[in-house]
C-alpha cells in the first residue's frame, strides 16, 4: 500500500515541469479578467471574468510556474488566485505606479527559470511587457481582456513573444 502511494506521488509530481536555467523564464502578463460595477474604485470579477480566471489557471496548470504577481486590487488579485492555488503559490502583490523597468529589473534578478505570471492593467501590462522585451506592444482598449503576452527570455537576453487575443 505505501510503495503504490509513493508511485502515485511521484507520478503526480511529474505533471508539471521543472523549471530549467538553461531554458530561461518565461514570463506571462495579462489584464484582469472582467471587472464587475460593484465598487468604481476596486471591483471585483464578474462571473464571466471569474471564469477567464480559472481559464487562465487551466492554461498554466502544466507550466512550472515559479511566482504569480498581481497589483492589489481585487480584480487582479482575483485573477491571479485561481492560478496561484493551483501551483500552491502565494501571489505576491507590487506597486502598479512603480516604473515598469524597475519592476521588470526586480523580476529578471529573482527569477532566472520557470514561469512567472504578471496580473496588471489596460494602462500597465504593454509597459511591462516592452520593458521585457524591449520592443513594441501595442495597447489594451478599456473593453479587452482576453490579451495574453507570453515572453520568453532566454539566457542569452534573447526574448520571444506570443502577443495573442483570446476569447
């Protein structure tokens, strides 16, 4: 009985990657999902924007995600909880008014391997992710939230990126 339950550990633990140096990180950005009307200052999800949420957390749950980071309001907190609780992270809150290439310096020093998910905003999420890459990212209109722009740095500096509109 305990030999088959470690041979059903060690073939769960195997569902996920492990993050490798020598493939670089991978880095996810996204807007919040839909925001609800409740509060005009910090709302939350609707239930359309809940289930982008948990989407999102189906799309990642095999990526060997290593760190989740939202800004600290409730939309994109609740974004990024279903995926944090998958991979048994805590999402780490940063400052929105922070200069991007400072956050994005911040993120390449901790983080050299694995996937890292970014939950910002319309107004946030193309400036972090030119300061990734450093090349152009075109804007997100007040009414998109399917954007999803998945860079990959490798260790040479090289960056890849995966600009795309989901549904």
């Amino acid at each position: 009985m305990r030999i088959a339950l470690l041979v059903l550990l060690a073939a769960l633990a195997g569902c996920r990657s492990v993050p490798d140096p020598a493939e670089g990180t991978t880095f996810v950005i996204v807007r919040h999902a839909e925001k609800a009307s409740d509060d005009p200052k910090d709302p939350t999800l609707t239930p359309a924007g809940q289930a982008r949420a948990e989407r999102l957390a189906w799309r990642l749950h095999r990526a060997p995600l290593v760190a989740v980071y939202a800004t600290p309001y409730r939309r994109t907190q609740a974004t990024a909880a279903p995926t944090a609780r998958d991979h048994g992270l805590q999402v780490t809150t940063y400052d929105a008014s922070r200069p991007p290439s400072e956050f994005v310096r911040s993120l390449r020093e901790k983080h050299r391997a694995g996937t890292v998910l970014v939950v910002g905003h319309s107004n946030t999420v193309p400036a972090i992710a030119q300061a990734l890459c450093d090349c152009s990212i075109g804007p997100i209109p007040d009414g998109e939230y399917g954007r999803r722009i998945t860079l990959r740095v490798r260790p040479d500096g090289r960056v890849t990126v995966d600009d795309r509109r989901e549904p």
